[in-house]
C-alpha cells in the first residue's frame, strides 16, 4: 500500500508541478516580453527627444535670423524715412524723376524717331513710290470699247 500510495502522490505532484511551472514560465516570458517592449519605448522617448530638441535648436537659429533680418529692415526703413523727410518742397521740384542715364536714352530715342519721320517726309514729296509707272495705262478710264473678237453668225 505504500507504493501505490507513494506512486499516487508522485502522479498527483508530477501534474500539479507540471500545471505550476506552466504558470510560471509563461508568466516569466511575459515579463521578458514587457522588459524587451519597456527598453524599446525607452530607447524611442531617448530619440524622441533628441530630434525635440535638435529641432528647436533649428527653430531658434531661424528665429533668431529673423529677428536679425527684421532689425535690418527697420533700421533701413528708419533711414529711408528720416531721407525722405528731410527733402524740402524746392528740392522735390529740382528732383529728376528718372535718372540722368535714363534721360539721356529717352532724349536720344526721341532725336532718332524725329530723324527718321523728318527723312520719311523728305522721301515721300520728292519721288514717288517705285510701284506707280509714269505714264498712265487707261485701265480705269470709263471709256466704254467695242468688242473686237465676238464671232459672227452667217
């Protein structure tokens, strides 16, 4: 009786140690798992916030060359403005609108277009144009003409 005894428990404890060390393991490969998945979510986060603050870094810089482009645009418009009312009414009238090259160019292009129109008027009343012949054909005149070359029914 004690073997069978002794073989019953050893049965009974194989099974359940079997159903525990189940439990148990499976329980362990799942804490692996969330070890692997938690130092993976780490490592992520650790990226993350590099390129966080690489990319306020980028911002910051760009910022900055705004402010330093803005500064320059005032300090500009200050200039232009103080110019422009420094200017006195006598002095807006002596003020060419175009510059002095400019005027030069339109003064230059008018003598040309007056050039050419006076040697054109010049042409036009000494010859006449090489298409008119000089002596007139009588094609126009309205001279009625008899026909000559109808046949005549005998």
């Amino acid at each position: 009786m004690n073997v069978v005894l002794g073989l019953g428990l050893f049965i009974v404890g194989a099974i359940v140690g079997f159903f525990a060390n189940r439990t148990l393991f499976s329980s362990a490969q799942e804490t692996q798992k969330l070890a692997t998945k938690a130092s993976q979510s780490e490592a992520e986060l650790a990226r993350y916030k590099l390129d966080v603050a690489d990319h306020l870094a980028n911002s910051a810089n760009l910022l900055e060359q705004m402010n330093s482009t803005c500064q320059v645009a005032m300090t500009q418009m200050a200039q232009s403005t103080q110019l422009l009312q420094q200017v006195t009414p006598d002095h807006i009238e002596s003020m060419p609108f175009f510059s002095k090259e400019t005027q030069e160019q339109l003064a230059e292009t008018v003598n040309l277009r007056h050039d050419k129109n006076l040697r054109k008027n010049d042409e036009t009343t000494s010859e006449p144009p090489l298409d008119y012949s000089g002596a007139p054909s009588g094609l126009f005149n309205d001279k009625k003409y008899s026909v000559t070359n109808t046949e005549k029914n005998n």
